[in-house]
C-alpha cells in the first residue's frame, strides 16, 4: 500500500508543479511496478527533465541499498532514509518507485499506476517532441476498456507471479498456477485480433503487461516455479513483447535483465536459499513480430 499520495499536476494546484529538474524517480531496474514508471518517462521523452537513478539489486535485510549505486539527490546509503527525510516517523514498508521533489525535499508519491499517470499526463510542455507531448496513454475514450483490462492483469498476471512464486501450499500453488495462465491465455486471444491490448494504439495497459512479461522467461518461469509455458511459447505474446521491446526504444532504455536475475535470484534467499543466479533461455527481442500487420 502507497504511503504518500500526493499529485504532480501542470497548473501546480496540487502544490507540486510540473518543471525540468524538479523532480527525481528512484527506482530499481528489478521491480516490475517502477518499470511502468520507467516506461512513461521514456514514452513521454522526459529523460532530461525528470532525472532517475536506481538502487543497488540486491534488497537484503536491510532493504533498498545505495552502496553499490550512489544516491545522486540526497546522498542516502538506503531508501529507507530517504523515506525518513520525507516523514521522520514513518514506519510503513519502504518500496520503489519514489517520486521525490528537490525543492520541497519530500516524497510526492510512491505508488507506481499514480507516478505512470502523472508522467503521462501533467509534463506535456516539456516533451522532447511533439509527438511526445500529444501520446495519451490513457486516453479519455479508451478509460474504461483499460480500467477493465487492469482489473484482471494486475492481481492475476503483475501479482499472479508472486502468488505461485511465494505459494507455501500444493493448493495454493496449483490454483493460483491456474488463474495466471488462465489470464494469459486471455491476454494471448485479445492480442489475436488486435496489435495491443485495447487496438491499435499503446496505452498504459500495454506498459502494464509488458512489465510482467519481459521478466518471464527469464526470472518467473525458473524461479517462481510459473513453468507450464514460456512467453515464448505463446504466439501473440511473444509478438507483442518484442513489439513493446523495441518500440521507441523502450527495451534498451529501459530493461536489464542481468540485473533483474541477480535482483531477485540474490534477494529472494527463501526460495533460492543458496543464491545461485541461472541463465534462463535465451531470448532474442530483435527477431521480427509482424505485429503492425494486425492494424486494420
């Protein structure tokens, strides 16, 4: 659950204005939930105007650290400081993404759907191009088809994972196994039809899916034990991820898989106890999807 909950807006009603180099987004290249946030920065071409850095990839227990990749903003050896200078008692769970205001010295918000939709939607006067400025990625006459879609992909698809991953059960593993590949074989029929997941054009549901797939193969089919098919085995999906992959660049602007393996392969010792980082299948995200040929 997000702790701070304030609001980036354009008019800067909120009390946060949109403005180059206010802002910092700490993130970790691991976390599937910061990538959405990742993604929208990069979509919107807001690169140089809200600044980024990452923790180091392995959480132990002492949480977020910045041994490994020095915190440029405020100097913190770990995230959890940084959620003290923004409210000295907090004493919730510390996660990433953060959006943090250098001018303020607070913690705006944590909660990675808001942070996507405010890069989104409030920076537009400062996107590198036009066609940057005018993307909506979620766009009013596609708002309910998207809210429908995150409805079911986010507890059964972005969290599905950490179900059968952490299932401590047969039962719970088994059933929630079922409701994920049930998801993504809805996922599979709709991309069937459509070169994304509400038509023709990318929208945050698309971001949202992508965060999840791109780790598949690699970390959740092995690791989580969410082995019944590959992404690579299902036709549409594997297009649609190599779509979204190298689509404005996304894929190298925004995926690192080497540090995703170790992140969680190094960090999540209760179901890898010996901390033993495998190769997982090699996947080759250049290969041609096809997928613009779906556009009717």
């Amino acid at each position: 659950m997000a702790s701070f909950a304030k609001k980036v807006t354009a008019d800067g009603s909120s009390g946060f204005q949109a403005k180059p180099g206010r802002y910092h987004l700490y993130f970790s290249w691991a976390c599937p939930f910061a990538h959405r946030a990742l993604i929208a920065r990069k979509l919107k071409g807001l690169e140089n105007v809200i600044s980024a850095s990452t923790t180091d990839p392995v959480k132990d227990e002492r949480g977020w650290a910045f041994i490994e990749n020095a915190d440029p903003v405020n100097n913190c050896k770990f995230l959890k400081e940084i959620y003290k200078l923004a409210d000295p008692d907090f004493d919730g769970r510390v996660s990433v993404p953060v959006l943090w205001d250098k001018e303020q010295k607070t913690i705006v918000n944590n909660e990675s759907a808001e942070i996507l939709r405010m890069f989104g939607t409030q920076f537009n006067d400062f996107c590198e191009t036009k066609a940057q400025a005018e993307l909506e990625l979620y766009p009013k006459e596609k708002q309910k088809q998207i809210d429908e879609i995150n409805e079911w992909v986010a507890p059964l698809i972005n969290g599905g994972v950490y179900r059968v991953g952490f299932a401590t059960t047969q039962d719970a593993y088994d059933t929630n196994l079922k409701k994920l590949y049930e998801a993504l074989d809805k996922a599979e029929a709709i991309l069937a039809e459509n070169r994304f997941l509400t038509g023709n054009t990318l929208t945050e549901a698309d971001v949202r899916l992508f965060a999840t797939l791109v780790r598949f193969d690699k970390i959740y089919h092995g690791l989580f034990k969410c082995n019944k098919k590959r992404i690579m085995d299902y036709p549409n999906l594997w297009g649609f991820l190599r779509d979204i992959y190298n689509y404005e660049g996304i894929g190298e602007a925004t995926v690192d898989l080497e540090y995703c393996k170790i992140s969680y392969m190094r960090g999540m010792l209760h179901i890898n106890p010996h901390g033993i980082v495998s190769p997982g299948p090699d996947i080759d995200f250049s290969l041609p999807h096809n997928r613009q040929n779906l556009i009717k």
